[in-house]
C-alpha cells in the first residue's frame, strides 16, 4: 500500500466513494424516470461530514474536493428530481 491514510481515513475514504457513486447512480436513473429513494442519504451524508469536521484541519483538507464533488452530484440530483417532479405535475394539469 503507497498511501500514509490510516484505516479510519481509508473507510472514510470509502464510503465518501459509495455515497459519490450512489448520487451519481440516481441521477442518472431519475433521468430515467425511475422514481428514487434516498431515505438516509441525508443521514450517511451528514455523517461522513461530521467526521471530517472532526479531522484536524490537514487532514481534512484532503477531502475538500471529494466533498465539493459530492455538493455539485447532489444539486444535480436535487435538480433532476425537481424536473421530473415537474413533469409528473404538469401531467396532472
């Protein structure tokens, strides 16, 4: 292994990874028109925060541009459902 993260920063790592793939996925599925559910997508979002605001400030800055990825994947996906929340509104009409 070539990386001096710790065990904690690696599974840290992993999962910012998961969820980053997870919102990805769905927006691309909401594209789709599959109807998504994200219940505890806040939560496993809140707490990969929570544990790189408990980081020293070095070590976190590691994550600042993974996290700044995952921002602009959730206001793509927030987007992408409002769009297709839309649509199915506007059907009703």
């Amino acid at each position: 292994m070539t990386t001096a993260q710790t065990p904690d920063t690696q599974d840290l790592s992993q999962q910012l990874k998961a969820v980053l793939d997870y919102v990805k996925d769905c927006e691309r599925r909401v594209h789709l028109g599959e109807i998504m559910d994200l219940d505890g997508l806040d939560d496993k979002v809140m707490e990969i925060c929570d544990q790189v605001a408990d980081m020293p400030q070095d070590e976190a800055q590691e994550y600042e541009t993974q996290l700044g990825v995952l921002i602009k994947e959730l206001e793509a996906l927030a987007k992408s459902m409002q769009a297709q929340q839309e649509k199915i509104d506007g059907g009703k009409k």
